[in-house]
C-alpha cells in the first residue's frame, strides 16, 4: 500500500460531483421509476385489494451502467468527474479496466441497497482513509486523483 500517490482529488470534490451524478442518474432513470397498483386477495377482508408495487430495479440497473460503462470507457470519468477534475484510475496509477469498473459498481451498489447505513459507511470511509478511498475503491483497487 504505502503512501497515498500525489494528486489523489480532495473529499469535497468527490462529494460535489457524486452529487451532480446522482441527479443527472435520477433524471435519466425518472422514466423507469414509476409504481403501478396491482391486486391480491385479502383473506381477512374477504376482498381483492390494491397494493403499490415499486419498479426499483429498472432505476438502480440505470445507476450502475452510468457509473460502471463511463468510468470504463471514458477515461474514468463520469460528467461530474469530468466537471470537477477528477478520474478513477488503478491504485498504481495505470487506467482502470472494465472488469474493475465493474467491481467497483458492484461494491458500490450493493452498499447502497443496504439502506442509508451501507452508503455512509461506504463515503464516511473516504474521511479517515489515508488514500482517500472508499469502500468499493478499496474492494475494485482504485484511486480517485486528479484528472
């Protein structure tokens, strides 16, 4: 591991252009978030009754082919990366690939189906982590630097 590389981007940075990511990523996905009503039988009313049902999936498969085909093909960057001078590279410094794009994601989205918990643990570790990573930086074996 060693000393952090020289040039790794600041934490505000990153929370800044997450942020612009999640918003160009919930715009992106508004069409596929709908919820619809479908029936069931109540057997303790004795009637058909209606219940929301939430379409998710369709919104996170969005989130993470944003996250995972940018950082993959487009210099490890995403549009709020690119904005605020940032990419992902390897921990050693070489261009991130697609297998550790995907990883990267992949950790990434399964902290975030873990509710707020799984999120802030997976950001808050930015904070105290001499590298500057974050849980699925860790897990993809990636840096964030400047660009």
């Amino acid at each position: 591991m060693g000393l952090p590389p020289p040039g790794l981007a600041g934490r505000w940075r990153r929370l800044f252009a997450g942020v612009l990511d999640w918003i160009i990523v919930n715009i992106a996905a508004a069409p596929f978030s709908w919820t619809s009503w479908e029936y069931a039988w109540d057997a303790s009313k004795g009637v058909w009754d209606r219940y929301p049902v939430e379409h998710t999936f369709l919104t996170g498969l969005v989130a993470f082919l944003y996250f995972w085909l940018l950082h993959a093909f487009w210099n490890g960057q995403t549009l709020g990366k690119k904005l605020f001078g940032m990419r992902v590279v390897q921990d050693s410094g070489g261009r991130i690939g697609v297998g550790q794009a995907a990883v990267r994601q992949a950790v990434a989205s399964a902290l975030e189906w873990l509710c707020c918990v799984g999120l802030l643990v997976d950001l808050g570790w930015i904070l105290f982590d001499p590298r500057k990573q974050a849980l699925h930086d860790k897990a993809a074996r990636t840096v964030v630097v400047n660009a």
